[in-house]
C-alpha cells in the first residue's frame, strides 16, 4: 500500500530560544504535583474534553491510539467506585503489600481512605483497548502498555497546563471499574485519575526529585 503523506514543518527557533523555551518549559512542569486533597468546585466539561484530546496526540502503536477516557461525573458511580476501591485498599494496606512498600508509602501518607474518589469533581478512568473488534473479528493493538502510557503523560501535563490538579491513582486489583462502568472485554482499566482544583489550603509531601546527574548517563 502507497504510503499518503501530507507537508510538516515545525518552528524554527535559534539555540538561544530553545535553551529559553526548555528551561522555562522545565521550571513550568517541575511545579506540578499529585494532589491529594480535591475542592468540589465544578469544572466545566469542555476544559476535560480538550485535555482528553490533548491525551490522545499521543504517540501511538501503529497509530492504534489504544485507548478510552471514562469521565465520571455522576456522583452515584464515583460512590460505587469509592465503596469498591476502598475494599481492595483496606487489604492492601492489611497484609497484601509488604513492609518495605508500606515503609515507603509512609513518605507520601497514603492510607486506605480515598475520599477523593467522591470529592473530585470528575474521575478520568483510562482503559487501554488490548485488542479491537471489527465486524466479529479481533483486530491487534501495538504497544499497548507504552502507548496509554504516554497518553497518560499527556492528559497529566494538558491537566496542569490547563490548572487542573491530578492523580493518579491505582487501586488494585482494579477489574471492578470495568464492571461498574460496563467496558467491553478488550477493555482493561490502567490508570483512574481524579481531576479537579486542589483543596483551599492542600498540602503535598515534601519530596525531592532525582538530579541530572542521577538520571542522566552520558556516551
Ligand atoms: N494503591 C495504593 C497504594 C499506593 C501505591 C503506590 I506505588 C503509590 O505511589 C501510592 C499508593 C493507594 O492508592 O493508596
């Protein structure tokens, strides 16, 4: 099959401007943080929306895009899936992880408590599409992990751009979002991520990142 291509160009910048725009961009995202404690403040619909469009720019598997955005607004289903998440984190945090993970939760103060999952005003569930179905048939999705990965990454950015405040959050097992919200079986939940403003008065651990010279290695 001939492959159709259309013209691109990017911008243009000088060394100068881009050293600018990287480092400003750096500083930018460096103040982004997960947030914890959400206000119930509305938010409208249509700032989700463009997030979840700015999420699925994201480089995909063959250009599957790979996935589904779940926005949960109904304060009925953010009750199931606070009831449900809360049960497998209540055997989580007694007895499902170890010592050492409970020990280095202990930073970030994590519990089994999830009022967020109500609070926030919406719950952005991301399914990744392990397969398609077309016409009765099973259509392969590439990279699936990596791909919804990277949508991630961006809804979380587009978020913060957009100033929002998100988490990600990773009840497990977490089958019972599939359940709740009736997603077909080549459906699997990956990330659940409340979205709203943070609370008046939110606290964020006091965490330090890694420096270059920790995470960068040289050839
Ligand atoms: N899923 C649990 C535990 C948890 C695990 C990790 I790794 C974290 O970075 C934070 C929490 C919870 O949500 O509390």
């Amino acid at each position: 099959m001939d492959t159709k291509t259309i013209p691109y160009s990017m911008p243009i910048y000088s060394s100068e401007e881009m050293k600018e725009r990287s480092k400003s961009f750096y500083q930018w995202i460096d103040k982004r943080r997960t947030v914890r404690d959400f206000s119930d403040k509305a938010v409208d619909p249509e700032i989700i929306d463009n997030c979840i469009l700015s999420a699925s720019s994201a480089p995909s598997g063959a250009n599957k895009q790979p996935w589904t955005f779940c926005v949960v607004s109904d304060p009925e289903i953010k009750k199931r899936i606070r009831v449900e998440a809360e049960k497998e984190e209540y055997e989580n945090y007694h007895g499902r992880m170890s010592k050492e993970w409970l020990d280095d939760l202990a930073a970030i103060g994590t519990d089994w408590h999830k009022p967020f999952l109500e609070i926030a005003p919406y719950l952005i569930v991301v399914f990744k599409r392990v397969y398609e179905m077309q016409e009765g048939e099973i259509h392969n999705n590439y990279y699936v992990q990596e791909s919804v990965g990277l949508a991630c990454g961006f809804l979380l950015t587009a978020l913060f751009n957009a100033g929002l405040a998100a988490l990600t959050h990773t009840p497990s097992p977490m089958n019972f979002l599939a359940k709740i919200l009736s997603r077909p079986s080549n459906e699997r939940p990956f990330l659940l991520i409340p979205v709203g403003y943070p609370a008046e008065n939110t606290h964020v651990p006091d965490l330090n990142r890694k420096g270059l010279e920790d995470i960068r290695v040289k050839y």
